[in-house]
C-alpha cells in the first residue's frame, strides 16, 4: 500500500490527512501546536500509530506564511522555511517549527507549499500592487480541495475560523486573496482599526498584540486562551448575551462584505461559493453557515465544506504531483 499525506499549519493545531491509492482517507489527526513546542506530543510517534512512513510517497505540506517561495518546492531545496519572517503572524509557540524539522530529517519525501503573495505571478497583478501577502499557503490547498470537491473553475472560497481569509479563483488559477489583517475578522484575528493604529503609534500595544486581538472577541469582549476563545464566545452567544451574538453577527457581516467585495471584482461568471473552516462549516450551536448561506446564495450556489479541507487538500496536492504527475496545482509551478 501506498500513501499519501497533507498538513494543514493551523493557528492552534498542526492537522494531517493520509490517504491512499484510491484518494480514500485512511486517517485524519491533530497535533496541538502549543504541545508540540513543548515536546509532550510528535508528528514520529503519532504518525507511526497509522502507517508505515516508509511508503509514504509524498507529503505536501504548508508553514506559516509561505511568502518566501512562490513555487511548490522540495523540502529540501527550501531556505529558511519557506518564510521571510516569524514576527507580526499572531502568536508564535514554535509547535510548527518542530514539526517542520522532523520530516525534514525523516526520509519522508516532501513538498513545501507557498503562500499567496506579490512574488506570485500567478496573481492578479492588482493584489500583487496593493497587497505584499494575500494568504498563508494551507489557503492554496483548502482551495485545491475546493476545486476537486465541487468541479467549479469560477469561485470564491470564505475560510472562517480564528481568522478569516477569502480567495478568488478565475479558470481554475488563484488570482487573488484577502488575508484576515486585511478583510474580515475571524474569532481571534481580524484587520486593524483606527483605534488599535493610535494603540500603536503611541506603543501601548505592538501591531501583533492589536491583530491577534482585531477578531471578534474583542466585540464579544472574551479574554480566553487562544484555544477556548471561539468555544466562549459561542457560549456567550447561545445564552443570548448581547455581546456574544453581535460578535456572531458582525463576524457574518464582515465574511459577506468580503465575499461580495471579491464577487464586484470577477471577470468570469461565478460558479459558486464554497464555505469552510470551523466558523463557515458550523452548524451547531449557532448555524454560522447558514446565516452566510442565506446572505450571499443570490449571487451563486452555496457549497459548506468539511474543516479539514486544508489537510485533504495538501493531501490531494501530494497525490496528483506524485501520481498523475501535474507540473501545477491552481496556476501555481512545481519544482520537480
């Protein structure tokens, strides 16, 4: 049997999805990013629980930004992680990192995927000239996913979670994306507003200490650890606190600007939209999906897809570059 493997580095966990010959899952995990970096949990240890990591035939993976490579790169043929910097990214735990440097050492064949940013030529030069990073590199794999999963060329895909990003696919290619200090807030992360700039200027808070608080927690005022954050403010908001259930709607108010903002922009009919991440797949306790849905199925069919779509799609990327042997996934090169 053999297998191929995708990984999704996520704000507070680092997922995996195995599939094999068939594209059929065999196994779907989480490692905590938190008890990574203090080496209570490893990728080795885990992933032995599951299969053979000598027939694994491809990883694909993402890290962090991406925005140093433009092209999906062998692992080994990456200079400093793929990344220019780790500051000013949210919170930095050094869970990823560890992760990274065990399958660089492992005899695990792997691929780094890029961000989307302005060395992207693949981009509407337009995001390139007014953005210098559009969207961390697991965007570029829960879009491949996305494209597989539904078979539209023309979309725009709303990943809803501790931030939110939106991309723009035109022809099957990624022309363009809003990251979450950008676009919409998430539950955590969110664009930076003139008081939070004043914050700043006068050094009350660093610019990462305003991002990591610009989400919409800061309206549901929740102050949680970085993993109990959306837990809490879903609670606030299932027990009709005021404050909870603005933070729920000014969350769908800001994904639905951004989706209609990148729709203004299309010069190819619309295929669909495609919902995912945890905040856009949720259906219970409060029906984030749909509350989405019902605002924006006016301009195109409404698809929800699973949160794993980073992974699964990282997976796919790993199958069709090892066996169909594509030379590019969504207008991006692979370097063989």
């Amino acid at each position: 049997m053999k297998y191929y493997m995708g990984m999704d580095h996520g704000t507070t966990a680092v997922s995996f999805e195995i599939i094999d010959e068939s594209k059929e899952e065999i196994a779907y995990f989480k490692l905590n990013r938190e008890k990574l970096s203090k080496k209570e949990i490893s990728f080795k240890d885990t992933v032995n629980n599951y299969i053979d990591t000598n027939k694994i035939e491809l990883l694909a993976m993402t890290y962090a930004m991406g925005d140093s490579i433009s092209e999906i790169t062998p692992l080994d043929k990456v200079e400093n992680k793929g990344i220019q910097s780790i500051n000013g990214a949210g919170k930095i735990t050094g869970g990823g990192s560890n992760v990274y440097n065990e399958i660089l050492s492992s005899n695990i064949p792997a691929v780094l995927i890029p961000g989307l940013h302005s060395g992207c030529d693949f981009l509407d030069e337009r995001f390139r000239a007014s953005y210098s990073h559009c969207a961390s590199s697991e965007k570029v794999s829960l879009s491949y996913y996305a494209y597989q999963k539904t078979g539209w060329k023309n979309m725009i895909i709303a990943d809803i979670s501790s931030n939110t990003v939106s991309i723009l696919v035109e022809n099957g290619v990624i022309r363009g994306a809003l990251d979450a200090c950008i676009g919409a807030m998430g539950f955590i992360h969110g664009p930076l507003d003139l008081s939070m700039i004043r914050d700043i200027d006068s050094k009350k808070r660093s610019a990462n200490e305003c991002f990591s608080h610009a989400g919409v927690s800061k309206i549901a005022e929740v102050n949680s650890n970085i993993d109990n954050i959306k837990e809490d403010i879903l609670r606030k908001a299932s027990n009709n606190d005021k404050k909870g259930i603005l933070a729920i709607d000014s969350l769908v108010m800001s994904v639905v600007m951004e989706i209609y903002g990148l729709y203004g922009i299309m010069e190819t009919d619309i295929d669909g939209i495609v919902l995912t991440g945890s905040g856009g797949c949720m259906r219970e306790p409060i029906n984030i999906s749909n509350m989405i849905k019902e605002k924006v199925e006016r301009i195109a069919p409404v698809q929800v897809l699973t949160d794993k779509s980073g992974a699964i799609g990282s997976s796919y990327i790993a199958y069709d570059i090892k066996k169909n042997n594509l030379d590019k996934i969504m207008g991006i090169n692979v370097i063989k």
